[in-house]
C-alpha cells in the first residue's frame, strides 16, 4: 500500500468512506467527529446537511450577515436499475459519469441488510459480432461509446440471496474500498473522489484552525457538509433557503483546462460564473485578492459544464449572494489529481474571507 503522510489521514478516511447520493452517512460520522469539537453548535438537518456554527464576534448581530460555506458529502456513485434473473444488476448512474470514469471492476453493492460485492464487467473481448453489446464497442469494430447499456454487476448471487441482503431497483452501488487509495507522486496526489472529500477537508481543517487560534470572524459562520449535491444539489440549495444569510460559498474541486486557462499546477481557482448561474463580482473579486495576497497564483475562470451548490442555490434565488473556491483538479469526474498544497492552500483562502469578507459581503 502507498505511503500515505500523516496529514493525508483524514483524507483518505473520508476517500475511504462510501457516500453515495441520499446515503452519506458514512461520510457525514466521520465530518461529525472532526467538525463538532471546533464548532459552537452542531446538528444535522432535515435534509441530512451536517452544519457546524461558529458565532460571530459581535454578541449583538442578529446573523443577518451570516456566511454559509458549503463542502458536499455525497459522491459520483451507481443506481440498481434492475436485477435480471441470473442475478446480475443493471445500473444507471447517480450523477454525470460514464462506465470509463472509474473503469470497470470492483465495486461495493450497499444492500439495507449487508454490503456485497460485485464485479462491474463489459465481458470479454473475445468476441465477435454476435455478442452485439461488447462487439459494438470496440474501436475497430462498432467504435461506440461505452456506456450504461454495455455494462452490468457480475454479483455471483441469486435473485433471492440479493433480495435476502436487501438488494433492489434504487440500491445504491460504489466503486469498491479497494480502488480508493490515495496515490502520493511528486508534488501530486491521486485517487478517485477528491470530488469532493478534498474540499471537505479543507473546511474541516479551516474550521479546526479558528478554533486553535482563537479567532473568531465578525459575523456568524455556518459550515455546511451537503448531501446529494451530485444529482441536483438538493442538500445546499435547501440549506440556503433555512440558514440565515446572505452569502453562499462553495468548496468544490475546479477543471484545469485549457479552454478555462486553469491548470493543476497553478492556485486556487475563483470562479465568476458556470453553467447554473453568474457569482457575485464582489465576492470572487474579494477571494481573488485574498489569495493573491497570500502569494498563491490564484486562477480567476468561467467555468462550463459545472455547477455547484452556491451557484444552484443562486439559480433558485435561495441566496441573495454565491462565490465559488476549487481546488485545481485534473481528471474531473475520473481519477483526480491534485497538487500537494492544493488543500492547504484552500484553507487559508478561506479561513481569511471568513475573517475579513470586506469589502465584498458586508454593505
């Protein structure tokens, strides 16, 4: 197994943990340990949102002015679509991936009543036109795409064993424990689902630092862990419409392209606007002087094909103000690469917004 430094352990912890759409709990326990000792107040909402409070410094605010910083909990996963009778799962995914993002293999079947493992397989490449589904993707021959149609679980399990581990159309299904270890090479890191466990860690260590120094931002501070922000961002855009505030800023990991002129070598990414909505000038232009202040290369984008909870929130007019704050990632939606210092560089672009927004959040 790959080295892993000491403070990548909380990392791979949570890259480690399964944490489909709608079933973050795994995610959401081991944010809960890390969050709640740093924080004034910790809950988790109705819609699953882990929220850790840090009050402002002024007694009398009414939190009117609050910031709502938003990490999502939930990952890229795969749907039980339905089980043929040889036992076999066909799946639909839970969010934008393809069978070629995590490549075909182990995966981690979350049945109600036990965790089972299957195989995800196109079958073998040796064959010929008559096995249409695997012929009709190779390049040579067919040259489609693969895609959800061509693949399916080998479980090695009857219809009844599954039935009886609490398999079903709606059982979410992981990539395995097995192919999500961090991967440390030069300046980089590596593995599957740093969207979003990377940003969480950030937030976690931001909000872990507050605490050891003893500061406090002016106004008050929610950090949000979302829930199933992959398929509609439903845990942040209803965190913006139940926590006070008037800003919503989002971690998330950001393209390096170079149509966005963004690389993963570079800092910070500030984006000013995606596919759901346009981020406040102020707010983008706030973090863009903060991070290069501090000396980081900070990459201002427009990003396409992209969304986030702030932006989502913003779309559906449940904040008044969204901002957006990557981590420069290579392979999004793959198997992400990061730079060494991408997470540390994000917390302190973060921990000082938070402890001084102006000009851009306060009027």
């Amino acid at each position: 197994m790959p080295k892993i430094m000491l403070r990548d352990e909380l990392l791979q912890e949570l890259l480690w943990a399964y944490g489909p759409g709608g079933q973050e709990d795994e995610v959401r326990t081991v944010c809960h340990r890390e969050l709640t000792p740093h924080v004034d107040d910790a809950w988790t909402d109705d819609a699953g949102n882990l929220i850790g409070l840090i009050r402002g410094a002024d007694p009398n605010s009414d939190g009117s002015q609050a910031i709502r910083v938003m990490a999502h909990l939930d990952e890229l996963a795969m749907l039980v679509k339905r089980i043929e009778s040889d036992g076999s799962l066909q799946l639909t995914p839970a969010g934008t991936m393809y069978p070629g993002n995590f490549g075909l293999g182990p995966v981690a079947i979350l049945g109600d009543q036990e965790t089972l493992v299957g195989v995800l397989t196109l079958g073998s490449e040796h064959t010929t036109k008559e096995s249409q589904r695997i012929w009709e993707t190779k390049p040579d021959q067919g040259d489609k795409s693969l895609d959800w149609l061509h693949v399916y679980v080998f479980t090695g399990r009857t219809p009844e064993e599954l039935s009886a581990a609490g398999v079903r159309p709606g059982t979410r299904v992981c990539v395995h424990r097995s192919k999500r270890t961090l991967i440390e090479f030069g300046d980089y890191l590596g593995c599957y689902f740093l969207d979003n466990r990377a940003a969480v860690t950030a937030l976690l260590q931001v909000a872990r630092e507050l605490r050891e120094h003893g500061q406090r931002p002016p106004q008050d501070v929610y950090l949000v862990c979302t829930t199933t922000e992959e398929v509609g961002g439903i845990g942040g855009t209803y965190a913006s419409r139940t926590l006070p505030g008037i800003l919503t800023l989002a971690l998330e990991v950001g393209p390096t392209e170079a149509e966005y002129s963004t690389t993963v070598s570079g800092g910070p990414i500030i984006a000013y606007g995606d596919a759901q909505a346009l981020y406040d000038k102020p707010v983008a232009d706030r973090l863009l002087t903060i991070a290069t202040d501090l000396e980081l290369s900070p990459q201002a984008a427009v990003l396409g094909a992209f969304e986030s909870d702030a932006s989502q929130a913003k779309a559906a007019g449940l904040t008044a103000r969204a901002g957006l704050l990557c981590l420069p990632t290579l392979s999004t939606h793959g198997y992400e690469v990061i730079a060494r210092d991408a997470i540390p560089a994000m917390a302190r672009v973060l921990r000082e917004f938070l402890l001084h927004p102006e000009p851009a959040t306060v009027r």
